[in-house]
C-alpha cells in the first residue's frame, strides 16, 4: 500500500492512499485524524497495523486532482504532493555500506581508520538528523549550506517506525551532507548533517506488509545540471552489512523513541566531488517499488 499527504490550500495537509493513479483521502474527523502523523499515532493508540487502519478510513472517491498534477512542483495556490509524514524526529545510520567505509577513510586523512572501525564494529554509527522542519517532500527544495563548497547527495532507505521499534514502512531519503566540513573533521559531523533542507523524504511511504524483503530494494541516482548528467550510481539494499532489526536495537538503546520517527539506514552511493551539487542541480533518487524521490537544489543562508 503506498500512501502520501496532499497539501490542499483548502484544507492544509491530508493523508492519503495512492491507488491506480489516484488518490484516496484517509481521514477521521472525529478523532482529529488529518495528517498521516496522526494516523499512525491513532494506529498505535488502537493498536492496528498502519495498513488495517487506513483499509478503515479510506474515502470511496478520490480526490479530483490526477496523481500527474499533484506530483509536481509545490504551489500554494494549488493542491500538491506533500513530504509523506512530519516525523518528530529522524535518525541516521553511517558506514553500513563498505563503499561510505572506504571512501570517508581516504578522504580524512587526520583520522585514518575511523571509519573502518566502526564498518566492522558491533555499534553501529548513529546520528541525530533532525526534525520535520529539517525534512523536505519530492519536487521541493534540497540545502546546500552557505558554508559549504562541496555538498553531496546519500540516497539511502529510510524505514518509519513506531515507538515499540516496530517497522510501518519505507521510503526513498537523501542524507544531504556537507562533505567538505565532515572531512574537514569528523567532529563537525552534525553541522555537516543538520541544516535546512539536508533530508529529503518521499515520495510516497510503501506499508511494511507490500514490501517482505527491503534487502532486495535496488536504490539509484542521478544528479543532472540543465541537460547534462553530472553522476550516475546505484546499489541494492542487500549490500548493507548491518540488518535493520539491529540498526533499530541501538536507535533505542536508553533512548525513548517516538512514534512515527524515521530512521535513514545509510548510503552505499558515493558520488564524486566533480558532481558537487550547485544551486539547480536536480537530484533524482528511484526505488522502484518505493518511486522516484526529485529536489533541486538551493543554497541557504
Ligand atoms: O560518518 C559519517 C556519516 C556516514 C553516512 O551518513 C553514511 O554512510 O550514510
Ligand atoms: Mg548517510
């Protein structure tokens, strides 16, 4: 089941279900359920699969915008394709993939090995990445820090959990980082992580039940300026070294979790600095089954 949230100007935002090219609202009034953040808490609250309870409330008529008109560009004036959920709070895993190990243990020459260590370490690399204020949805705006000349894409697997650790489903996430002042060193990894639009999410939210094995998930990117394409890459999820139960484990290792936090399992796409993204660059991240997550890029201040 894929389902997203739609901006209406009417109505603000609204969770739906994507069936056949159209979109279905799934909303409970009397409970204030509107957002697909409330229809996972109201889940959690009746304790029912996020896929059982949408079956519950979905509308008979879908909405009268085509899926081709709602996927596009936001526009305030118009209803469109919203971030799949505002999550409190996102995670992120680093060197799960041996690519991210090598690739961060060349660039940093000060601290040759760290990255090595914590590939085959028992404790996974697990960082804050923010809020939903930090997220943006498909077709809007990804950060490049003003501070920055060598911002890089990770398209990684983003699972949505529950607070009990259980996983609700996936979608397709860009850790936006700020390469350059993560190698300058390592200690300025959360301002390398964590600014205005370092963490694109989309662009629907696939439920667990559709997708049995996410290891089988293949991810690609494109990065392209005007007509060009700058880079190209791929990866199936079935290279990551850790298993997402375990990742979950550490994410609530004396930490209390809330529901609805989404945790982004890491990137096993390196990009090559000739592509360091530049304000316009549209990146393209596709999984499949999931879709294909598309930001421009824009510097902020
Ligand atoms: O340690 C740096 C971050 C690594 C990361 O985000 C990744 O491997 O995806
Ligand atoms: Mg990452």
């Amino acid at each position: 089941m894929k389902l997203v949230q739609i901006y209406d100007p009417k109505r603000g935002i609204q969770a739906g279900k994507l069936e056949d090219g159209h979109v279905f609202p799934v909303i409970y009034e009397q409970k204030g359920v509107r957002s697909l953040l409330d229809l996972v808490q109201y889940a959690a609250a009746v304790k029912m699969d996020l896929h059982e309870v949408v079956e519950e409330l979905v509308a008979k008529e879908p909405i009268a915008t085509s899926w081709e008109s709602l996927n596009t560009a936001p526009d305030s004036n118009r209803p469109y394709l919203a971030i799949p959920i505002h999550p409190p709070e996102v995670w992120a895993c680093g060197v799960t993939y041996k690519k991210s190990a090598e690739f961060r243990d060349e660039d940093t020459q000060t601290s040759k090995g760290i990255y090595d260590y914590v590939y085959f370490a028992r404790r996974p690399e697990l960082f804050f990445k923010g809020r939903a204020g930090h997220c943006t949805g498909s077709n809007d705006f990804i950060g490049l820090r003003c501070d920055s000349k060598f911002t890089a894409v990770e398209p990684e697997l983003a699972v949505l959990i529950d607070s009990q650790k259980k996983v609700l489903g996936y979608m397709a996430a860009n850790d936006v980082s700020a390469w350059d002042i993560e190698r300058e060193n390592p200690l300025y990894l959360p301002q390398s992580k964590i600014y205005r639009g370092c963490c694109a999410l989309g662009p629907v939210l696939v439920t667990a039940d559709a997708l049995p094995d996410p290891y089988r998930l293949k991810v690609s990117c494109t990065i392209r300026r005007g007509a060009s394409i700058l880079f190209q890459g791929e990866t199936t999820v079935g290279m990551m070294k850790r298993r997402i139960e375990e990742l979950i484990d550490f994410l609530f290792l004396a930490n209390t979790v809330p529901d609805a936090t989404v945790l982004l399992t890491g990137t096993g796409i390196i990009q090559t600095e000739e592509a360091a993204l530049q304000e316009n660059d549209v990146v393209e991240i596709t999984i499949p089954e999931i879709g294909t997550l598309r930001n421009m890029a824009r510097r902020v201040g």
